[in-house]
C-alpha cells in the first residue's frame, strides 16, 4: 500500500462547487410565494371558480391580469382567500 494522503485538486473544487450551487438553487427555490392576496371585499369573498375571476381578470376585464401571468385555472393556488371566503379553503 502506498502511504499517500488525498488531497483536493482543481475537479473536487468544481464538484465541490457544484454540489453548492444545487443545494443553494434548491433552497431559495423553495421558499414562500409573494403573490398578492385578494382583496378582502364582497366580490372576492364570492369569487369561487377561475371563470369568476376573469369576468374582471380576463383580456377584457376592468383589470386584466398583467403580462406574463402564469396561466393557470387554479387562481386560488396562488393567491390567498380573503376572510370570510365562501369557497372551500386550502
């Protein structure tokens, strides 16, 4: 056997570094959400299904969804419920 201790070289540094780098990815990719929540109002309270959201989030709503908007059908998987909300919550 030979008597020769390890030592570190330029591709454990890299490896090392990449290991980093996933695990840092993985932990500020994990972290809470900052979507806004709904209002607190009498028609978010009573918004229960997407088709209810885009009668004013739509295109052609009084305040459409701004660009780049995930486009997805679940609005509430996102965005917090009001109190007093009348759909079922999460």
């Amino acid at each position: 056997m030979s008597d020769k201790k390890w030592q570190p070289g330029k591709k454990d540094a890299v490896f090392a570094a990449v290991v980093i780098a996933v695990i840092v990815l993985l932990v500020l990719g994990s972290s809470e959400r900052t979507t806004k929540p709904t209002p607190d109002d009498a028609v978010h309270r009573t918004a229960i299904s997407h088709e209810t959201c885009m009668q004013c989030h739509g295109a052609d709503g009084v305040r459409p969804q701004p660009l780049g908007h995930a486009s997805s059908t679940q609005c509430f998987q996102c965005h917090t419920q009001p109190k007093g909300w009348l759909g079922v919550a999460k």
